[in-house]
C-alpha cells in the first residue's frame, strides 16, 4: 500500500471541511434532508402527565426529503406536509394532506397532525430528534 502525501497547503482547508461535516450532522437542515425517524415517545410539559408512548409506535415515522416534504406514517394514515428550517433548531410545517382512515381511539394520527402546526423548534442528539412545540408545549421524540 502506498503512502498519499496531501500538500501542506490543503490540511487547513481538509480540517475545516471535517469539521463542517461533524456539526451539521447534529444541527442544521441538512441533517434532517434524507433522514427517516420512528416515533418513540411525547414528553409533555405537564408534568402530571410526563412521558406518553404512543400504542404500536412501530406504526409512527416520518422522513424529510430532500426536497422539503415530509412523509409521515401516523398509524394506518399517511400524511404529507412540506417543512422548512430557515435557521438552525427552527422549524415549521404547512397544513398536509392525510388520509383519513380510523385507525382506533387510542391512536394518535389525528393528536399529531394537529400538533404539526405548532412545531417551532429541532434538536438532534446522536439518533435522537426532538420536534418542540410552541411554548414549550411538549416534545415529539423520534430514533433514528
């Protein structure tokens, strides 16, 4: 195996470039592009109710494409929305398009596309997304 000599002048920008990679996995709208997420659980704000895991969690996803729509899977509905992140750990979507199957009481296809609308604020930590609600409302959290 042969030994590549990179010019001396190229290992700032190489670093540099490294670096960008490594903080836009964790912030920023490229790392939501591409991406898929299964639903693990709500955190509310109330602390009387805590954490609240949906029943079948399996049947929860969404993925953001590339090109600004987001694909969810709410139970046994699909909905499609478009969202946008105009800066880093903002975002919003735009009323979608869902099927409207009855997927049981104790779903929450209907819960979570009417929460869509007040989704304001994303982190990503590792494989976890969280999607805030305004004021601090509750937390969506999905596994990559």
């Amino acid at each position: 195996m042969r030994a590549v000599k990179i010019p001396t002048i190229l290992l700032p920008l190489l670093a540099a470039t490294a670096c960008t990679t490594a903080d836009q996995s964790a912030t920023g709208p490229q790392s939501l592009s591409g991406n898929a997420w299964k639903l693990s659980y709500f955190q509310s704000a109330d602390e009387a109710k805590g954490r609240e895991v949906p029943p079948n969690p399996g049947n929860y996803s969404v993925e953001f494409m590339t090109d600004g729509t987001a694909a969810f899977r709410l139970d046994c509905n699909r909905l499609t929305s478009q969202w946008a992140s105009t800066t880093s750990g903002t975002i919003s979507f735009s009323p979608g398009a869902m099927t409207r199957a009855f997927c049981g009481e104790a779903a929450w296809d209907t819960r979570i596309a009417r929460d869509l609308g007040s989704v304001r604020n994303y982190t990503i930590v590792g494989d976890t997304l969280s999607l805030t609600l305004a004021n601090e409302a509750g937390t969506y959290v999905w596994k990559r």
